[in-house]
C-alpha cells in the first residue's frame, strides 16, 4: 500500500496546456511547408540529376552506358567535367561510332555552397539554322564518378555541354550559362 501512494505521490507532472493552441497550429503548419520544400528540392535535385541515359534521335541512334568509377574504355574519349568547363581530350572523330568517356573529375575544388555538386554531358549536333539537337546524353555525375557514351555520330559540328540547373542559397545557377560547353567536330 505504501508503494502505491509513493508512485502517486511522486508521478511526473502533467504537460501544460498551451494557452494559444492557434500558436500551435501555425508552427505545425510551417515545420510542415518546410518539410514539404526540402522534399521537393530533392525530388528535383533528383529528376534533374537523376542517373538517367539518354539514346540518340533518328539515324545518329545512340546508348548511353552505365559504368561508374570504373576504368576509362580503350579508344574512348575522356571528356571532363569541372566548375564550369567541359574539357574533351581531343576536339573532334571520325564519322561513325563514337565512345565519350565522361568524367566529373576529383581534382577541383568546390563547396556545394557554388553549385556543380552534379554534372551531366549531352552531346548536341548543330543544325543548318543554328539550332542544337540532343544526340546522347549521361546525367547525375557525382564528383569522382565516370560513366561511358557511345553514339553514332554523321559528319558536322556538335557541342558537348552540361544543362545542369540548380538552386544554390536562392540563386538558379545554370552550368550552360557559366560556360559549360565545348565544340567538337566529326569528320567524313
């Protein structure tokens, strides 16, 4: 009986009624829109740097491969990607079959704060009005990681690029607009 009336005695107050539970609401509310906005950029983050590949369009039929951190393929060409460049080891190929070797490269440095934490690299063929028409493309490269592109690519003038947009401290930060693009010829 004295362990009973000791356990009541001694129980742990009860949590205070909050005097606006209105003040209480807006906060759940707001922790919830919050919640619901760092979804949503990672679902976009995601999507638009998802670890998707691209084929070709028409004639130039092309598959994108899907190897990470692996060894670069032989008679591939290594294209990196860095803050805000794309640097192809050599700047044109002969017609036919060709095997890009896309590479977020280690050896810069950046803070996720500027942007580029993820690269992609489409390849894109210029048409006779200037116009750009996707060819392949690879996505989602994460710093240090590789991933291979073969295509088959018909005379002309193309562009190697990085259509990466992303939201760093408010700002849209587009990779194409910062210089992320680099022309390359194929030849008959």
């Amino acid at each position: 009986m004295w362990a009973y009336y000791y356990q009541k005695s001694y129980q742990r107050p009860r949590a205070a009624v909050e005097p606006y539970p209105e003040e209480s609401m807006k906060r759940f509310f707001l922790s919830l829109a919050v919640a619901g906005a760092l979804f949503g950029a990672v679902a976009v983050t995601a999507a638009c740097g998802g670890d998707g590949d691209s084929g070709g369009m028409g004639d130039m039929g092309g598959m994108g491969g899907g190897m990470t951190n692996a060894s670069q393929p032989a008679g591939s060409i290594r294209v990196g990607l860095v803050n805000w460049e794309v640097e192809p080891a050599q700047s044109e190929a002969k017609a036919g079959t060709v095997t890009f070797w896309a590479v977020h490269d280690m050896d810069h440095g950046h803070m996720s704060s500027d942007g580029g934490v993820t690269h992609d690299l489409q390849v894109m063929k210029k048409n006779a009005d200037g116009s750009l028409q996707l060819v392949g493309q690879v996505q989602g490269l994460t710093m240090g990681q590789a991933k291979e592109l073969t295509l088959t690519l018909a005379p002309g003038d193309y562009e190697l690029s990085c259509n990466v947009v992303e939201q760093v401290d408010g700002k849209v930060v587009g990779h194409y607009a910062k210089g992320m693009r680099a022309p390359f010829k194929v030849t008959a």
